[in-house]
C-alpha cells in the first residue's frame, strides 16, 4: 500500500475516489499540509498499490484506509473521501466511529440507483473496448462541467496529459474490481449512527453522482451540513480547488481540537 505524507498537526486522512491515485490531490496538498498533517494513499486497485485479483468491498477498502493508521499510529484522523472514496470513507466512520474526529463526504453516494448502476456498467465495456486515452477522454466527460469545457478546456487537456504520463496507470483489473465495490456500495440505512462533525458537498453539475445522493445523505446523518458548490462537475475539487480547499478548511478548523 503507496501513501504519502506531509505537513504537521491533526491528522487528516485523504480518500481518492474510482480509477484515482494518490496524485489526484495534488491541488489540494500544500494547502491543506499548510495546517494538517496530511495522508494521501493510493487505494488497493490504483496506483503504486496492489491490485489484487478478488472481489473488494469499500468496507475492505475502509479497513485498509485503518491499517494504514495504525501502522501510522494514528489514534483518529479527520477523513475527507471523494466518491468511491466517500463510500469509503462512510464505512470507516460506521465501523469505526472512535477513528473519526469528523467526516467530509464529498460528491458521493450511499446507495447506487438504477441511474449509476447502468452508467457503472457502461464504463465497463467503455475501458474494456477502448484504448487508454479514449476511455480518459470519453470519461471525462462525466467528469467535468460545460461551464468548464467551455471556458478552460485548456484545464481538462492538461488534466489528461497528467493521466496519461502516469507511470503507475490503473490495470484493468483494479478498474474492474473498484467498479464491483461502487455498485456494491450500500450504507444508507446505517447513516443515522454517524455521529462526527460531518461535512456533505457536491457541484452543482454533478452528472456522474447528481446532487440528490448528496441531500439523501445530509438529511441522514445527524446534523450534516451541506454544501454546494457552482459552475462545476464531480471534479469540482480539480475545477475549482479554490473553493473546494475553503470549504473543507472552514469545516476542519471548526470540527479541530480546541
């Protein structure tokens, strides 16, 4: 398991979401390092981490986000996740609340319906029949917003090119079996037992996981707030890492020790 970490403080632990490496938080690194001690992993299936060949489970894949602390000894961590990585890091708090001083799910879901399971199954033959960067380009556009096709395309070419110059490029097999653990994903019924500080954001452009999976999940975990975030799409953190990073600061420094 790849991890990388930097900065001082409380920690915080960063979840990437489906087909994402560690590398995808690069906009928010050195702001949020500036005032947390920052953990970044590569999750089982991407990366410069193992991509074993079994059915995964975000649950599993909470429970590697735990070794990972405890090999760090880190007592309780506050857990930002994005998408796959918010399921993710919905079963670490459910699992295990003690580990979590607060929760920022960010475009994410509880449980897929019948929209994201078709579109999930979609992707699949996408990776399996095409080439590399026309499976990129064509995700992308679930990815991103019009606001930002239109008006810094620039952004969305050079976000490609990053991807593409990886060395560690995801395997079909981990995109396979992240896919599995997505549609697999169903914590909704168990919301109401969170009891952190819990943070719900989404873009409003939002087609690969719309925000109404954001306003199910906020009315149920007890007093989750819920932010929106405008002109952007599921990768709002990379289309707008100004107001992304305030947000999940404002949210931090308020959930922090005092």
């Amino acid at each position: 398991m790849y991890y990388l970490e930097v900065g001082s403080g409380e920690p915080l632990v960063l979840i990437m979401g489906f087909g994402g490496d560690h590398t995808a938080w690069a906009l928010q690194m050195a702001a949020f390092s500036a005032r947390y001690r920052v953990i970044a992993f590569d999750n089982r299936g991407v990366g410069r981490t193992d991509a074993p060949d079994h059915a995964y489970t975000t649950g599993m894949m909470a429970g590697d986000a735990l070794g990972l602390m405890d090999a760090l000894d880190i007592e309780h961590a506050h857990v930002l996740g994005v998408s796959m990585g918010g399921m993710i890091a919905q079963e670490l708090a459910l699992r295990h609340p003690e580990r979590v001083r607060s929760l920022h799910l960010a475009c994410t879901f509880a449980r897929p319906d019948a929209y994201v399971l078709a579109l999930n199954a979609a992707w699949r033959e996408i990776r399996i029949g095409l080439g590399r960067e026309a499976t990129l380009r064509t995700l992308g556009l679930w990815l991103f917003s019009p606001t930002t096709y239109a008006e810094r395309p620039e952004l969305i070419e050079a976000l490609l090119q990053n991807a593409l110059a990886s060395p560690y490029p995801q395997s079909l097999v981990g995109f396979l079996r992240q896919g599995e653990a997505v549609a697999a994903h169903d914590a909704l019924e168990r919301l109401p037992t969170i009891r952190c500080p819990t943070l719900v954001s989404v873009a409003d452009d939002d087609i690969l996981v719309p925000p109404r999976f954001a306003r199910e999940i906020a009315a149920r975990v007890p007093g989750a707030e819920l932010r929106m975030v405008a002109t952007a799409g599921h990768g709002y953190f990379l289309e707008r890492p100004d107001v992304f990073n305030d947000l999940s600061l404002d949210f931090l420094a308020r959930s922090s020790v005092r």
